[in-house]
C-alpha cells in the first residue's frame, strides 16, 4: 500500500480531465426500426427470430446510431468491405470528436505531445492515430499509442495509459481517442443476440493541468474467463462473444476486485461520491448497482446513455462520463468497464 504522503502526491499533481467530446454517425434508428428490420433480416428463420423478439423490447435502448443505411443489413458482406467501412468511418468520427475537443479546451494541434486511440471493431495498419496524423496537422513528433482488443475496457483502460503517458512528458497535453464501429460487425448469418444488438459511437477526452484530477488505475483480469467477451473471427467478419453469465459475474466478483483496487491506494467504496460505470445492458447495470449497494436506478446517466445510444463497446463509457461532468460531477468517482480477458479497469477521478 502507497504511503499517505505519496497518495497526498498522486492527488495534488495529477494529469487532468480538459475536455470531452463525442460524434455519432450519421443514421439515426430506432429500436422499433432495428426491430421490424431484424424480422425481415432473418426471415427464412423466422421461428428462431420470433422467440430472440423480446431482446428488443427489454434492452433499454429507444435510438441507435449506425455507420450504414438500414438497408446495408439486408445484404451479405465480407471482411474485406466491413474494415473498409470501420477504417473509413472511424476516422471520421475520430478527426469530428477530437476536433471540438480540443476547441472545448482551448487548444491547438501544435499543443498535442501524445495521442492514444482504443478501438476494437476493426484493424488499420497503419494505425488509426497515424492515419490522422496528417488529417488533423498534429506534430509529427507525437507519441502514438493504438490499442486494440480491449473492447468495452477500452475507455476505462485507454484513459489510464493516456493519463500515465500525461505524467511523463513535460511539455504537451495527451489527446485521448477511443472509436468503436459496431455496426458493420452485424452478421446476417448470426442468430445470437449479442449479434443483433449493436450500435456505433465514438468519444474523446484529453487530460490536461485544470479541471478533474485522474487519480490511480488498474486492473483486474479473472484467470479461465478468456470465452467470457471478445470475438470470434469469421470468414465473413467478426462474430460477437457475449456470455449469458456476465451479470452473475459482476454480482459475484465485481465489488470483491474494486475492494482490492481501492485498497492498494489507502481508500474503500466509502470514500467514494459515486460511480461512472459502461452500461453493458439493463441487467449489467442491475447487477452492478446491487453489487456496490446502491439503490436500484442510482446509476441514472448510464441509463440514460444505454436508452439514447445503446451499447457502443469502448466508448459508452465516456459517454456517460461526459454526462455526469455536465451535471456537475463533483468529489472522488470510481470509473470502471469491464472487457476481454476477461477483464475489469479502474480509474479514480477526482472533481
């Protein structure tokens, strides 16, 4: 455990919080459209279609947002098209979020020393940071970080390898990116509802010297859980692992991996105002909330973030974080997704 006067440290000189911005893509969808389009997708297994039905009303989700018109679903695609896509959207959403948030902060491209992307619904290489690089006239001795495979992680995670390459570098803010193109990985062939279930968003935020402090990261990996959550590479794309057992896990693991993150740095649940947590679905959020006490509903911004946009993997998360700063959050919040590995990151953030 780190020593008062070094935690004292940590929390009077940290990287901080300047801005956060978000992008959607174009399409707008309501449930009731990805619903009536998923009968009719699937038609030729209608059987099977009529009884994963009641996902679509039970989900939480009102709108979504995707990277293809409705009619794209209709149609076989292979893997070389759908990266394509995901390269081609990715970057726009990327250079439209990160554009207003360095006009939010107050800064300049020239002001950027590091730029870290976390995204796991596509493969560039070159990566997404350099693909932007020129698009964006960042300096070209910036330090790029991509990071792939982490999946609903990915903001949590993402954010702490931004905040631990702010601490080191002495001139220079970090720009933070995560994107997530969840759309194009829909697969007419997949019948599971971990397939139908999707959406596409991105989000932003850059560490900087005023507003929130980002205090002590983590993680947490639980050994034999790798089938838990990632994907499955098909011939025809990327094919979506879900357990059916995640809300059980969060009830049963989740509080006790918190306890021990929190405590290596002096600090238990009860030193803390509130929680930013990725809303994985209405019963992650359930469970979640049960599991660190707290009322049924208390988590309202990621509710509200999962109704309006549904689960957009990596980047929900600073979704609902961008929400809460709006309404003023304040005191010391636990931040956490969980992702492959399977795999839960902590961030402390201090208002």
């Amino acid at each position: 455990m780190r020593s008062a006067a070094t935690l004292r440290l940590a929390e009077n000189d940290p990287p901080t919080i300047l801005s956060v911005a978000t992008a959607v893509p174009r399409f707008r969808m309501t449930q009731e459209d990805v619903a009536t389009a998923a009968a009719q997708v699937f038609e030729r297994s209608r059987s099977e279609i009529q009884r994963l039905m009641p996902v679509f009303a039970n989900a939480g989700i009102a709108d979504r947002y995707s990277s293809v018109p409705m009619e794209w679903y209709f149609q076989q695609h292979g893997w070389r098209e759908r990266n394509q896509l995901y390269i081609e959207n990715a970057v726009d959403l990327l250079a439209s979020a990160a554009g207003e948030a360095l006009a939010e902060a107050g800064r300049r491209p020239s002001d950027i020393a590091a730029i870290v992307v976390a995204s796991t619904t596509g493969i560039a290489t070159p990566s997404l940071d350099a693909l932007l690089l020129n698009r964006m006239s960042l300096p070209p001795t910036i330090v790029r970080l991509p990071i792939f495979g982490l999946g609903c992680a990915g903001g949590v995670i993402g954010l702490s390898h931004a905040a631990s390459l702010a601490r080191t570098l002495p001139d220079g803010d970090v720009l933070f990116l995560a994107v997530e193109v969840c759309s194009i990985t829909f697969r007419c062939s997949d019948m599971s509802k971990s397939n139908i279930i999707g959406a596409a968003a991105m989000v932003i935020g850059r560490p900087g010297s005023p507003g929130l402090r980002l205090g002590p990261s983590g993680m947490h990996t639980w050994p034999d859980s790798l089938r838990v959550m990632g994907w499955d590479v098909e011939d025809d794309g990327l094919g979506v692992l879900f357990s059916r057992d995640i809300p059980t896990l969060v009830r049963e693991e989740m509080r006790a991996a918190a306890n021990a993150f929190l405590a290596r740095y002096g600090l238990t649940c009860r030193d803390l105002a509130g929680h930013v947590c990725h809303p994985g679905g209405v019963k992650v959020l359930d469970a979640l909330e049960q599991t660190f006490g707290l009322a049924p509903g208390t988590m309202a911004e990621a509710r509200e973030i999962l109704r309006e946009y549904g689960n957009m993997s990596a980047v929900t998360v600073l979704f609902v974080l961008q929400r809460m700063i709006q309404r003023g959050l304040a005191g010391r919040h636990l931040m956490s997704a969980l992702g492959p590995g399977f795999s839960a990151g902590f961030q402390i953030i201090e208002g």
